[in-house]
C-alpha cells in the first residue's frame, strides 16, 4: 500500500514550485532535530525508525494517488508526470532507535535532491514525533519500576495503528510485551492477556467465571480479582486454581494497600508463589510510589501511548544545506526568534568517562571528528534509497530494544529522576 499521500499538501506544492523555478534537482540536506525535551525531561529515546524506513520504500505515486491529486487540481500536470516516477533515492543516516537523544541532537538526516526530500518531510515527523514519545514516557516507566517487568495495554485510549505503533516504541523502550496482537504479528513484540470485567459479569458467579478460564487457560493464568470484593475473589482465586496460581490482577482502588493485603492474604493462603499485577490508569509516578510494594507485575495504558501527557517528541525537519548552482555546499539556517536552526551537515559524538556520558557533541561532518573518547552516533539506515536490512521488521526492533538498553546503562544516575529538571547532558556544538 502507497504511503504517498501521508504527508502535508505544501510537500506537494512546495515541490510544484520549485520544479517550476527549475531549482527542484538541488542537492540537498535535511535535519530532523528536537529544539527541546518534553516538560523539563532529561532524556529522550527515538524511536520510529525502522517503521519510517520501510515508509519510505512504500512512498510512490500509484494511478489512484495520481488521480486524486490531478483531480482536485492539488499540482500541475507536470508535476503530475514527475510524482509518476518518483522513488526516494537518496540516503539517510541518523541515531540508532532505541539511543538516547537530546535538544540539538541530529536524530536523523535525509540527503537527496529537494524535490525527492522534501516530500518526506510530514512522514518522518508523524512517526518519529509519536514514536519517540511514546519510547521517551516508557523508559521512564521501566527505570521507575526498577526491574519488574510491564505490559503496554493501551490499544483501545489511542488510534488504531497508533495502537500498533505504541506497542513496538514502548517495547524498544523495555516493556516486557503488549496486548496488541498487530504488533505481536508486524515486529514481533510479545502479546499477553487474558480476562476483562465483562468476562467475571457475564458468569452467574465469580467462582463460576474463575473456574472457566482456569479450565481454558490452566492455573497458571491471571485472575482478576476487583470485579466485586478483592478479598472474597483472592480466596475464591486460589480455592479454584490452587496454590500454583500463577498471578492476580487488581485494577482499582488504593493499590498500595491493596497490593500488601493481597499479598499477606496470598501468603496464608499458601500461594506464595502466586504474583501480583497491577494495572489502573498509572504512570511513571504512580510506578514509582510503589517501589516499596510487593507488586510483581505493572500493565500500562493511557499514559504510556499518549506519551505520559506529551504525545508528540517536539521534533522538526529542516533543510540544512544545499548545492549552489556550482554544485558547492551552502550551509542554510533559520534565524526566526525562538526558532533559530544551526545549518551544515552536522554528525554527533556522545562523550564517555570511564563508560558514563557526560556530553553530546554535535560538529560539521565536513570538519572532521572532535578527538574526543566517545561514541559515534550516526549510523546509516538508507543507502540510495534502500534500506539497511538490520534496522527493519522484527530484527530491527530486537535491536532497537538491545540498543535501547546500553544507550540508558550509558546515562549518569541523574538521568533517571521523574523530577523536573535540564538535559542530563549539554548539547555542545563545535
């Protein structure tokens, strides 16, 4: 399927004037970069990146997107004839997804005539933008749970190929897997799940509904026990399934002392082993409240696939250079009041001490790489228009996952407060 016409109609008219100014087949160069972090944040991860990729292989003009567009007179039947042919030939590098990435930093950069860059433009934005913030929200949600484990539930509070989108970002992030089967079936992330409210209602009793998914699911399934009275439900949960329950979900009230009486009431029982999940409506903070509580298990939704309040990463796409008509590179900036940009080709470099970041470097690629002790940044991910096999489909977001993991062991402690405050690390330009 086309994904030519995701994307903003002044793509298309930007490119229809410039063919007409003939300046359409200039060289150049655009940069996807954040100015800022979401709500005083200290870190962002990227995330996005091997679904833009394969995007980007799918972004041509077939007859009925040629249709439409001629149709409703969006382009000149020149430009008409030009889109026919079109296919992204250039090349693109950028940070690997799952890294961690700050103001300034060049998350990703799209070489190639104007008028085949230009059109990725609002493309890259929507994936990466909303990616991004999802992977950014969840990897705060897994440093605030401390090592235990957490599912992404929220398919039904988002779009639904959102839903899919968020299952994989929060997945690269560190979440352990998610209620989505699209995504278990695209890029191959986890699913689990098992039993709503409307499941113990349908039953004329609750014994009665614990016992039909204990037969369909075996005892090691999850029972969710706040439907009506936690305590009745976990004696009825464990009388049904045995001592070799596998685990309880509740979903309501005050889950810190609710999670302490599940478990004492688990333990004399003689469900020791037995796990408690939790789940209703929480966020990194509401993770982190309960790091002292003998929770096993957190499911996320809402919070996590709107970014925990910010459902876009605030990122933007800028031409940053250009061929002139000597076939010279021109470095262009904006100089807009609170929109400025920094032109050139830029590369980045993310300086370590003893293994821990302390900078990100950013300097002109034609310059050269600072002599600094680092890791370089930049990756390529499309070569003339193909892809690199390793950042895409189910391998790719494996990998983006294990990236993920090293980019956040790199971070100084600091990193990882849930408190407002700057970047944990400088953005320096040299």
């Amino acid at each position: 399927m086309s994904t030519a016409l995701l994307t903003d109609q002044y793509e298309l008219t930007m490119l229809d004037a410039a063919i007409g100014s003939g300046r359409h087949e200039r060289q150049c160069v655009f940069e996807v970069f954040a100015r800022r972090l979401p709500d005083s944040r200290r870190y962002g991860v990227v995330a996005g990146t091997g679904r833009l990729l394969e995007l980007i292989e799918q972004f041509r003009f077939g007859d009925d997107e040629l249709g439409f567009l001629s149709r409703n007179a969006i382009v000149s039947p020149t430009t008409i004839d030009w889109l026919a042919n079109y296919r992204f030939t250039g090349d693109i590098s950028g940070y690997r997804e799952g890294d961690a990435y700050f103001p300034g930093s060049p998350v990703l950069t799209v070489e190639g005539s104007f008028a085949e860059a230009v059109l990725l433009e609002t493309l890259a934005l929507s994936v990466l933008n909303y990616d991004s913030a999802v992977a950014s929200a969840a990897a705060r949600m897994v440093s605030a749970a401390d090592g235990r484990p957490i599912a992404e539930m929220g398919s039904r509070r988002t779009g639904e190929r959102s839903a899919v989108a968020s299952a994989r970002a929060a997945y690269i992030a560190g979440f352990s897997a998610t209620s989505n089967l699209e995504a278990g079936r695209s890029w191959g992330v986890p699913t689990m799940g098992t039993a709503a409210h409307s499941f113990t209602l349908l039953h004329d009793s609750e014994e009665e509904a614990f016992q039909a998914q204990v037969d369909a699911l075996g005892p090691s399934t999850t029972l969710l026990v706040d439907t009506y009275d936690v305590e009745t439900a976990v004696e009825l949960a464990v009388k049904v399934a045995g001592t070799g329950l596998g685990a309880v979900r509740i979903d309501s009230g005050d889950l810190a002392v609710q999670v302490a009486a599940v478990r004492a009431q688990l333990d004399a029982l003689g469900a020791t082993k037995t796990r408690i999940t939790v789940t209703n409506d929480l966020d990194e903070h509401a993770i982190a409240a309960l790091r002292a509580a003998p929770v096993d298990s957190f499911g996320v939704g809402t919070s996590v696939v709107t970014g925990s309040g910010f459902p876009a990463a605030g990122m933007v796409y800028k031409l940053v250079a250009h061929h002139n008509d000597a076939g010279e590179w021109v470095s262009v900036a904006k100089k807009s009041t609170a929109k400025a940009t920094i032109g050139g080709h830029k590369a980045a470099v993310r300086a370590l001490d003893n293994g821990v970041a302390s900078m990100e470097l950013i300097y002109q690629e034609s310059e050269g790489r600072p002599d600094v002790e680092g890791r370089d940044l930049n990756v390529p991910l499309m070569t003339a228009g193909i892809a690199d096999h390793q950042w895409v489909g189910d391998g790719g977001t494996l990998a983006a996952r294990d990236h993920c993991e090293t980019a956040m062991s790199e971070l100084p402690q600091t990193a990882f407060r849930l408190s407002r405050g700057e970047p944990v690390l400088p953005t320096v330009y040299r």
